[in-house]
C-alpha cells in the first residue's frame, strides 16, 4: 500500500517525542469523534503511529484493534500499551489490505462499527483504492472517520522540495489533496457525509461519513 514504511520505521523515536502542533484543534476533533463512538462500538484505526490517540478512545468503545504499517511505530505504541493496559486495545502492524484486519478475524462480522484513519490518506500511495477499501471494512449503518492533511493548494509551493527529500529518503509518499478531494473520496464510495470541519492552523479536512444500510 505504501513505500513509505522504512521511513516511518527510521522516524518512529524522534515521530514519537514530537509535540501535538495543534493542541486545541486535536482535542476538538477527538472530542467529536467521541461523540460518534459508544461503549457497543467495534472500531478499526488504521495509520495509529504511535498509539497515543488509540490510547485515548479505547476506554469508550467495547473493542479497538489499532494498525500501522510501520513496525517501529507498533513497536513504541505496544510500549505505551505496557504503561497503561486497556484488555479491549489491541496493536497490530497491517496495513488495511491485509487481512489480519478483516473484520471476521477480530469479532466484527458485517464490518466494523468505526473505521478511524487520522492524518492517514494523504500518506498512502493511492488514497482512492485505499478509501475503498476502508469503505468495505465498516459495517452497513456504520462510520468511516477520517481526518486527512490537505495542502492541495500549496502543491506548487511544496511538491518540487517534497519530491526531491524523497529522492534521498528524507520524506515519505505525500498526496496533495484538497478538502473537496477528500469530500470526494467518500462520495465516490457511496458514504453519506454527516459532518464536516475544516481546520486552517494545519490545512486538513475531518469528516465523518455515514456507509448507508443494505
């Protein structure tokens, strides 16, 4: 699904000890997606990194099965897990195509109640297919959450420096989508959004999306 696991491998430590740059817009949009989990919920997260949001809503949800394709990120957030256990959490390096993530292998059979990808799609090679797929993870009447960076509007800014980092293997895979790509995404896939924010300190695009039932 991605090159871009040796870099987020080789990243994980320093990734791990950086500072929330948005502390209020973090606690706003995690308070939201609260808000659309219960204690009933089977939730899925792909792209977890490091665990901490994982962390965090875990105590509101009756299981959550929290995935990263890179190994050093699964390792530091199975550490955290070690500090602070939750018996319902669990840290898994997949990627969303991998079916150690199917819903029928962890107690989510028709799907998942919650599919989370935060700071996640801009990151993988082909959010199209990768939104399709998470799409077919959730559960008919069920939620795909995400939160995506959007610097659609700053490609021609950005793009050159980014291609040339990643020559060298100083920067990972990064799509340049705006925030109606990322509305797109979701009704190219048949979701229904119900709520939308779009956050300016960091351009990036929350959206919860509705999968209507059969």
């Amino acid at each position: 699904m991605t090159s871009s696991a040796p870099f987020w491998d080789k990243l994980a430590r320093r990734y791990a000890k950086t500072p929330i740059k948005d502390q209020a817009g973090y606690e706003r949009w995690l308070a939201r997606v609260r808000e659309h989990l219960g204690p009933e919920s089977n939730v899925l997260e792909v792209g977890c990194g490091t665990g901490s949001t994982a962390l965090l809503l875990a105590p509101s949800v009756k299981s959550y099965l929290s995935t990263d394709f890179a190994a050093g990120m699964v390792e530091i957030a199975d550490e955290k897990l070690a500090q602070e256990p939750q018996p319902n959490l669990r840290f898994v390096q997949a990627d969303p195509f991998d079916e150690s993530v199917a819903p029928a292998a962890n107690g989510a059979d028709g799907g998942y109640d919650a599919v989370l990808a935060f700071n996640f799609l801009h990151l993988t090679e082909d959010p199209a297919a990768t939104t399709r797929r998470l799409t077919q993870l959730v559960r008919p009447g069920g939620l795909l959450i995400t939160k995506t960076v959007c610097l659609g509007h700053k490609q021609i800014l950005f793009g050159p420096l980014v291609w040339a980092l990643r020559l060298f293997g100083k920067a990972p895979t990064v799509r340049f989508m705006t925030t109606g790509d990322v509305d797109d995404l979701m009704t190219a896939n048949g979701l229904d959004l119900i709520e939308t924010i779009t956050f300016p300190k960091i351009p990036s695009q929350f959206v919860v999306a509705h999968k209507p039932a059969i």
